[in-house]
C-alpha cells in the first residue's frame, strides 16, 4: 500500500493563532560538515523565526493558545526553570495578545542565557513565584504538572506539550518536506535534535513520516531517564494520532514510531546541568556563526559531534535542528526590582558561581 502523502496545507483546518507563516531558514556549514566527515550539514534555524523572539516554542504556542481554555483566560500559568525557554515564549505571546502569566519558577544553575531569558520574563505582563526545585514546585502546586481545569488561571501543559501544541512540531517537519522537494537541502539521513519533554522530536518526526521521508530523528535527551523514556514518547506520538483523527485527519499508518532514536549520552548530571561536550559544542558552532545554548542545544550538537569523532555518519547528510530562540532578547532596567525576595537571595548566593550578567544594568 502506498501511503499518503501529507502537506502542510492538510492541517489548514485545524485552530491555530498564525504566528508562524514563513518557514525558518536553512543554514549549510559547508566547513564544518568537511572537517566532521560528513555529506552534508544543515542547520534549521528556527533561532530566526520572528514571532515571540523565536525557537521551537512559538510552533507549539501557534496551535495551544489558539483554543480555550487559553483562548478565553485572562490569565495563564506555567512552571519551568528560571531561565525557560517556554517561559519566554508565553510572557511573549502575553504581550502580544493582553494576558497575564502568573510564572511559576524553579532554580537551575546560572548557565549561558539563563538571566538573560529570566529578565525578559521579569519584564513582560508576569507574576513570579519562586520555588526551590522542581520537586519542590510540583509537591506545593500539583496542577502545575497533572493539568487543571482551571481557566483563571488556565495552566499550560509541562514545556507547553501535549497533542494539540505537537501539531506545530509534526507541522515544522512537514515544513522541512517542502523545503527538501524544493531543493532547499538534500534528503537528511539523519536529524539530531534535542529531546526535553518529546512534543518537537516526536512532532518533527511524525510529520517527517507523513511527508514520505525516511530521515531517521536522533532525539538527544537533555532530561532525565525516568520523564524522557521509549514508552513516553510512543504514548505521546499514538496520542497525536488519535488526536489528528479527531480533527479529521487520518495518520493511523503513521501510529508506530520506526524511525526514531532517543540517544542519552549527553545528559551528563541531569538536566539543566552544562557539560565539558556542550560548553565545546556551543564554541564549535559559534566558530561557525550559529548561536547554541549549553542546556538543550549544546547537548544536541553534541551528540552530533561525538558520533562524528566516532567515525559515523561518514558522507551522510545531517540537520542539526536549532530550537534556541534568536537574540538578544529585550528587557526593562528594573527588572530586577519585580523579582520575588527569594529569588534574588539566591541569585545573590550563586553569583560567585558565575557574574549575573545579561543586558541590564
Ligand atoms: C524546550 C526546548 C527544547 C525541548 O523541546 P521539547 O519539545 O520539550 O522536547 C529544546 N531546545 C530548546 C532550546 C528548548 O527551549
């Protein structure tokens, strides 16, 4: 049986706000991708995607806040770390469409580009509330993780997935198909890309199967073993199915995930944690014009790096899919003043760790 082929303009009946129009570029690093062995390599550069400065999450933003409960509240709350990237994303599109976040924050140690995203979303339409750990939040705010139907405030899902928002994702690969047919690139053998909570690996992927393309998605897990396991992931993908078939589009010859490889020899310490391979894989592609950060990104590239040292990947053609948001991302001179009493305490403690640097004063 020959299946289907799928195109973006099949998903055209299902909400989304349209934030995302334009596909995000594609970069070759000719250099690179010669001194590595490789074919080819690519970047997509979803760091250049306009809408709310950019990155993988505006893409699950586009279909999540189209539909209530977002749709309606006033108000929205989502947990994450101080330097989130989702984070950025929603205190973005709060500013964009006249709503509040009520930004529940757990600490992470001060990394590349952490205060800078957390003085943008001190900056924006936002309350904070600090909390030590992750554990920490989710023991004092449960409905931060098991959902809520609560609509004031209406809680976003963990890093802003679930099968609605991993439409944007599947929609992203679909997006990559195109500009494939269109010779933008040649045909990936394989894709490395980060792996936090599953919703752009596995969305990628599955819109990537749709397009009839047999790039195998290398999904380097950043978090830990017990929320990033093989199990999670095919649950979310068979999610994603049953949920597109209830919006009319019929992806049961795409339920089983063949091509997908989760790779969990970059996670180091665990999540959140910068490592010796990311701090040098963030340099290598900062010599080659393209900005990472160590805790996602720089994990990915990573991987990239250390299964082209091991010889593999020789002439094949690979993409780096780049999810960090673009920069430098604006921010109020008092941002500082806006941040909740323990949160600066402890800003203050680990400043010797490394100068709470950004672009305020
Ligand atoms: C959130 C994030 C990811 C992880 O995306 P998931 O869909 O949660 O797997 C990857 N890279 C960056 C830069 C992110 O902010």
């Amino acid at each position: 049986m020959v299946a289907r082929r799928w195109q973006i303009s099949d998903l055209d009946p299902i909400p989304r706000l349209g934030l995302i129009e334009e596909p995000s570029p594609i970069t070759e690093l000719p250099q690179l991708a010669a001194q590595l062995g490789l074919g080819t390599l690519a970047v997509k550069r979803d760091d250049q995607i306009g809408a709310l400065h950019g990155g993988n999450k505006p893409r699950k933003l586009d279909y999540l806040l189209a539909v209530p409960p977002f749709s309606e509240a006033k108000r929205w709350a989502a947990l994450g770390a101080i330097g989130s990237g989702n984070m950025v994303a929603l205190t973005a599109a709060a500013a964009q469409l006249d709503r509040h976040v009520e930004a529940h924050l757990f600490w992470e140690p001060l990394s590349e580009g952490v205060v800078d995203n957390l003085a943008f979303v001190a900056s924006g339409p936002t309350s904070m509330r600090f909390h030590l750990s992750r554990f920490t939040a989710v023991l004092r705010r449960p409905a931060l993780v098991l959902g809520s139907s609560s609509t004031d405030p209406a809680v976003l899902p963990v890093g802003s997935t679930n099968p609605r928002s991993t439409l944007g994702s599947l929609r992203a690969g679909l997006e990559l198909a195109d500009q494939i047919a269109a010779g933008e690139l040649p045909t990936p053998d394989r894709l490395y890309v980060a792996l936090g909570t599953g919703g752009t690996s596995v969305g990628i992927s599955l819109g990537l199967a749709m397009a009839g393309l047999d790039t195998e998605v290398i999904a380097v897990a950043v978090v830990e073993h017990p929320f990033t396991t093989w199990s999670q992931m095919t649950r979310l993908r068979h999610q994603v199915v049953a949920f597109s078939d209830q919006q009319g589009l019929d992806l049961s010859a795409h339920r089983a995930p063949d091509r997908f490889h989760i790779e969990r020899s970059q996670l180091g310490p665990g999540y959140a944690i910068v490592t010796p391979q990311s701090n040098q894989a963030c340099q290598r592609l900062a010599d080659a014009g393209v900005t990472l950060e160590p805790i996602y990104t720089g994990k990915a590239m990573a991987a990239l790096l250390a299964a082209a040292a091991g010889g593999h990947n020789r002439g094949k053609n690979i993409l780096f899919w780049n999810t960090r948001h673009g920069g430098p991302l604006p921010c109020s001179e008092t941002w500082r003043c806006t941040l909740p009493p323990a949160l600066v305490s402890r800003l203050n403690r680990s400043s010797g760790q490394r100068a709470v640097v950004g672009g305020c004063s």
